[in-house]
C-alpha cells in the first residue's frame, strides 16, 4: 500500500475511531441527522458524518468540526473512490423537516481517484477512444488507444497522449497533454487531446459543499490524489 493510500485511510479511521470515542448518544443522533442529510444530496454509495463537538454546542445549533466520508461518490460526471470534507464552524437548525445548515467557515476537501474510475469516466465521456493502455505515475497521465469515428467513411488512429494535471485560476484541475504521437495525419491530434482532457477526470468542486479550490494534484502509483480548500 502507497503512502498516500496509507494516509488517506489512515484518516477515514482516525475519524471512525474518533466518532466511536467521542460518541454519546446525542452525538450519535445528530451524525445520523447529518448523515441523512449529505447522503440526499451526493449521489454516493456510502456516506458517514462525524461530529466533533459538545452536547451543549449541538444544542446551541454549532458544530466546531464537521467530517464527512464519502467512498465511491460521482460527481459532476466524475468517479472518486474517496473524498474526506471537513467543515468548521457550522451553524445549523435541527427540525421536523431536517438538518438546515446556515453557514461555515472555511472547508478542506481531499481525495483519490483510483486507475479503474479515472478509465470508467474517460471511457464514458469519450466513447470513440478505445483505450489500451493507461498510466498515472510521476506525476503524468499516460492514455495509448485507438480513435475511431464514422462519417462518409470509418477513419482510425493510433494514438498515445501524455500529459499532467494543470490548476487553473478558478481553482479547477485539468489534464493538459502536451505530448501524443498519432499515425493518422487525416485526423486532428489536436482536436482529440481537447476531447481526451474534457472527459477526463476533470477536478471542480464550485457546485460542491463549500466550494472548495484545488490546491494540489499528485498522480502517481495509478491513482490520482488531491486537496482543496475554501475560506
């Protein structure tokens, strides 16, 4: 198991540990509130609040930590295996209706894209790209297949991109492929390295809770790790 693989779960049981500890009954009432409420919202198979905080505090409608563990989420068209948010200062009312949240300080988002999601998501959003070959190590993307479309007639290339997450001003992180190699000059490299990068997995959390912007992308052991944060 990879570091950063180590890490991450690392953290998923510190807060299951800490849940477990700090855990009374009015705690555990409002986690499973919380629960229910981020599970409505994020299309995900499991999804597991962990609140650190005093009974008082929950009483007065406050949380001081907020932790949100989330495995196998999509997002924006996106697969991730993992994504831990942890939000401070929650104000929140508690009703007949659920959860409400009012407002938060900043959020810290982080997460892990295995190789088998990031190729499921690229397949899906380039279906004519049949992929062969694909490598997420030191720090670069790696996608070899072939292009095929039909138009007046069948056209197909072999093709192999290569190229490394970029974060853009606006706190989104794209691939960006400056190498490929292609033995058909009739169709665009060009043109398909865009395509390839937009239905990749692209990194954008402005519609995710709290808006966080990337702050690092790593790539590497065929995984995809990153952090974000928001103020």
């Amino acid at each position: 198991m990879t570091f950063w693989r180590r890490l991450f779960a690392g953290s998923f049981l510190l807060l299951l540990g800490a849940s477990a500890c700090w855990g009374n009954q009015l705690v555990r009432e409002f986690e499973a509130r919380f629960t229910k409420y981020f599970a409505d919202r994020i299309q995900a198979k499991s999804v597991l609040a962990v609140i650190m905080g005093s009974e008082d505090e929950l009483r007065r409608g406050k949380i001081p930590t907020l932790n949100l563990c989330i495995e196998n989420a999509l997002f924006e068209g996106v697969r991730y295996d993992r994504l831990l948010l942890v939000m401070y200062d929650v104000l929140f009312t508690s009703a007949a209706r659920g959860i409400v949240i009012h407002s938060h300080g900043e959020s810290r988002l982080s997460g892990g894209i295995s190789k088998e999601s990031f190729l499921k998501t690229l397949s899906e959003g380039m279906p004519h790209f049949a992929v062969s070959e694909l490598e997420l190590r030191n720090g670069k993307v790696m996608v070899k297949g072939v292009y095929e479309r039909r138009l007046t007639f069948r056209v197909r290339a072999l093709m192999r991109f290569t190229g490394a997450y970029v974060i853009g001003g606006d706190g989104v992180a794209k691939v960006r492929f400056d190498d490929a190699t292609n033995d058909n000059p009739a169709i665009s490299t060009l043109d398909v390295a865009r395509a390839l990068a937009n239905a990749a997995s692209v990194l954008s959390f402005g519609n995710f809770f709290g808006a966080p912007a990337l702050r690092e992308v790593l790539v590497d052991h065929d995984m995809v790790w990153f952090s974000a944060e928001s103020k």
